[in-house]
C-alpha cells in the first residue's frame, strides 16, 4: 500500500490536536474534544468510523481503491496528467494529498440541532466550514506556510479542493426530485449525465479533483463493499449485509451507506469519464 507523501502524513498524525482545537467548548462536545476519532461522535448512519479513521481511510483509499477505479474506467492517464499540472512548483497530486487530511475539518466545529426533543450534532456544509478553517485559522495557516512551507496559492488550491469535496454529492439533490431517488438507475438517466455536465463549468480548475474527493471519501465511509452495478444487485444483498453489520456491532443504520456506496461509485464514474470525454 503506498503511503501518504511527508506533508499529508504529518497533518495526518497533526489531526488529534487539530481536532482538540477546533472543537468548540460546550458541554455536548465534552466526550467529543477528549475522544475526537469516537465514532459515536460522527453521523454513525452513514460512518462506520470516527472522524479521524475516516480521514486515513481516505488517504489510503485515494492511493490504492481510487485508482483502481481509474484504470478500470480508461480514464488513469487523462486524471494523471490533469493532477500533474503545478502550482508554484508542487503538483495538483501533492497538494490534493495535503488537502485530503484536512477535508473534514469543518466537522469538528459541528453545531447543533433540536431533534424529538434531543440536541443532535449538524454536520451540514462541514466542507464549507473546512475550506474557511484552512483559509482563516491561524494555527492551521501557520502550519500549513511555515511548518509545511506552502505558499498562499498553494494554500488556496488546498482549501478549495476540500471546499469542493461533497461538490458532486449534492447530485442526490437532483435525484431526490426524480422518480428513480438516489439509485443506479438515476445514475443511467440523462438528469444525472446533465446534473454532471453542469458542475464542471462552473469549476474548471477543480473540475478534476471534484470527482476525485468524492470518490475517496465515498469508499472511506464504510470498508463493507458489496460487489453489484444494478439497483435489483443491491436489494439482493441487503440481508447479507445486515448480517455483517450485527456480527460486527455496527450501527444497523449503515445498511443504508453499505447499499449506497455503488451508486457513489457509479456517480463518480459517471462524471469523471464525462470531463475526461471532452
């Protein structure tokens, strides 16, 4: 398995004190700031683990699972030599290796939302929140320039692309409001191919690392895989996949991340071969 460069490693290894930082003084965050990776402290519905393993499993599965897929796909030398563009002398690959440990920054300033009468943790527009933290938080710049020695465009770079990391999530948004829901079948639609082919646009300079992002920290979300490329393939593994949750102890709500992750996969495919087609 190859490893993350120096640079990401070490803001890896840096993310506990980050974590401690960061999160907010409250009493519902009491656990969280004394156990930051605790997995009962992340969304357990759609995590299998803490917020801090779901980071490593990002950056291994960008190293090895991601590109895989890119080979599988046809499309490994057009996103290789996309990333291997510079900005002041470091490549797209070396600095969306530094953005990816810090893509979920954001969560760890969570707030709070009242639910059947309960306090419940709101990870919504964390991406929005890590793509600030980056830019405006001093201990994290400091690191960043003076530990890390990158320079303000580089920072830039680094921020946007965790800014952008649930960018093509947020095509479930189109599916949700068609008749298929979030499923392969809407990833086969012209909506999904048309709800594709308007995000790149608007980020040409991203454009790449969009479906990139949300590849990876889609695979990292759980290490249960299920090998199916049909809605009805799914469905049919639902029982088995229940079962390896209860013999593992996890939260009974992954089942539904566990069926998700193809149409991910199938989403990422989807627009990455569509930008790469032009």
């Amino acid at each position: 398995m190859r490893k993350p460069g120096r640079v990401g490693q070490s803001l890896l290894n840096s993310l506990p004190e980050l974590a401690k930082i960061i999160i907010e003084e409250r009493s519902e965050n009491d656990n969280f700031k004394r156990n930051p990776d605790d997995p009962q402290e992340h969304d357990l519905s759609w995590h299998q683990f803490g917020i801090i393993t779901h980071t490593r499993k990002f950056c291994e599965f960008h190293q090895t699972k991601s590109q895989e897929y890119f080979r599988q796909w046809g499309i490994d030398k057009e996103v290789n030599r996309n990333l291997s563009k510079q900005i002041a002398k470091k490549t797209k690959a070396e600095l969306l290796g530094i953005s990816i440990p810090l893509h979920d920054l954001g969560k760890f300033t969570r707030s709070f939302k009242e639910r059947d009468g309960k306090l419940m943790p709101d990870y919504n527009g964390h991406w929005e929140k890590s793509e600030k933290l980056i830019m405006e938080n001093e201990q994290i710049r400091n690191l960043l320039q003076e530990t890390c020695g990158l320079t303000n465009s580089q920072v830039v770079y680094v921020a946007r692309c965790a800014g952008l990391h649930y960018e093509l999530g947020k095509v479930r948004g189109q599916a949700e409001r068609s008749d298929s829901q979030y499923t392969i079948a809407f990833v086969e639609s012209k909506q999904c191919r048309q709800a594709c082919d308007e995000i790149a646009p608007k980020y040409p300079e991203f454009k790449e690392e969009i479906g990139i992002m949300f590849l990876g920290d889609s695979l990292a979300k759980t290490d249960i895989a299920i090998d199916a490329n049909t809605d009805q393939g799914i469905e049919n593994q639902t029982e088995q996949i229940k079962q390896i949750i209860q013999k593992q102890g996890l939260n009974d709500k992954l089942v539904a991340a566990v069926k998700e992750r193809p149409v991910n996969i199938a989403v990422a495919k989807t627009y990455l071969k569509l930008i790469n087609e032009k």
